[in-house]
C-alpha cells in the first residue's frame, strides 16, 4: 500500500491543489493528514473541504487547536492573525469536524503525529542545523525511551522535510529522496505542502509504501496565494515568507 503523507497545508489552496494533482496521477491507495491545514494561508475552508473529502486520515494540528483555544498565550501574532482568518471562514459544522479531530495516531508499527512522541501537537521535532548537539541528543534520547510498540513516526509541525535517526539526520534533496525505512526507528519528517520553511519555495510531502519513503517537491503559482494573502488581510510577510520558502 501506498500512502501520501502530507501536512502543514495552512491555507494554501493553490499549493495544496497542485499536491493533490500530482498524487492523483500516482500510484496511491490513501493520503494522510498530519494537521495544520489551516492558518497562516487565505483559503482555510476550501482546503479543509478538500481533505474532508479526500484524506483518509486527519490529525489535528496546533493551528487547529487554535481555533478553540486562547491563541494569544501559546502563538505569536501572526499566527494569531492567521487563526482569527480562520475562525471567520469556517462554518459552524467544519468547527465541529475540526474541534474532534487528535493529534496523533497509531497505526501500527507507524505512529502519525503533528508535534512529537512526546507531545503531538505541540512539540517540534528539530534538525540538527537549528537545534545543534543539545538538541540532536534529546533526539536519540526519544528515540530510544519513547519509540515503544512502533517502528518509524511520521511527524509535520516543522515545515522542514528531514529524517531524524540514531545514527544521524539525514535531509533529501535532488538525487536523494528516496530512503529505506524497514524496522528502522526514525522521525520522518515530512515537510510543509502550504509553507516550506527550507529555503526551497516548493511544496513538500512524502509516500510511504512501507518499506521506504520518498519525499516529493511540487512547484505551485506562488503569487496567486501571495495575492490572496494580501487581498485577504493578512500580514504582509506571510506574502513574501512563501515566495522565500523560510
């Protein structure tokens, strides 16, 4: 079987139906949703309609959660104000689909989550490149107390496409995106379809067959979501951020 894990949609209409082409025209059995399809981005109700449509699994992210919650003592403002968007743009019945989803799921030997093992909604899973050894070491750490009845987690939330193992943190690139996974114990991160933050401005998700994963770049007319980003009110650097892909 394979699947399309794909995550950090926030409102990008225009970058998640490119995605969306582009899995159609694969080989895949069922897409999963690793939370965050809405902040941030100007189309969060045509997005999240999309994925109550077609994804066969969706977690709650922590712009999610947001919509519930006192965003203000947990996000900074932009975020907020991508938050706020959202509220007003949802209907009272995408509310309620929204307001039951989980953060995380088992599904055995993967465990799908939005944040980490150890927090799914809200804890980054970090590369090495921002977090340095203090970090790469708590990653061991979890690897090796908390991945306890699964093999490999999957894992949004960081906007970054990167594998973090035991042995070391390993990112794809052109010529190296495809990697085996069996037995292995790892983070897969799967990057971001709606805001990749890794300096490559194309949308990013993985497929998992179960025995490797292969991490996928779509290209997208940016300037269509940087306009509506503008059109709709929101702050200007999230018009630029996606044309930088930081």
């Amino acid at each position: 079987m394979k699947i399309a894990i794909v995550s950090d949609i926030h409102g990008n209409l225009e970058a998640l139906e490119a995605v969306m082409a582009d899995i159609e025209d694969r080989n895949i059995d069922k897409i999963y949703c690793l939370g965050d399809i809405v902040g941030y981005g100007p189309k969060p109700a045509e997005c999240l309609r999309i994925a109550m449509d077609k994804f066969d699994l969706i977690l709650q992210g922590n712009h999610e959660w947001g919509l519930f919650n006192d965003v203000e003592m947990y996000f900074n403002s932009i975020a907020v104000e991508g938050i706020y968007h959202a509220r007003k743009e949802l209907s009272d019945s995408e509310m309620d689909f929204v307001s039951e989803l989980k953060p995380g799921k088992l599904i055995a030997p993967q465990l799908y989550v939005h944040g980490s093992v150890r927090n799914p909604l809200m804890d980054y899973v970090r590369d090495v490149a921002e977090s340095g050894h203090e970090g790469y070491m708590k990653l061991i750490e979890t690897i090796r107390e908390d991945f306890k009845g699964f093999d490999t987690c999957f894992v949004g939330h960081n906007h970054k496409p990167f594998l973090g193992t035991e042995y070391g943190v390993i990112h794809p690139h052109e010529g190296m995106d495809t990697f085996q996974l069996a037995g292995e114990k790892a983070y897969v991160c799967v990057g971001s379809v709606g805001q990749p933050r890794d300096k490559d401005s194309r949308s990013c998700y993985a497929i998992f067959d179960g025995k490797q994963v292969t991490y996928v770049r779509i290209k997208y007319d940016i300037t269509i979501t940087s306009n509506q980003i503008l059109q709709a009110g929101l702050p200007e650097f999230l018009a630029t951020r996606i044309m930088q892909g930081i």
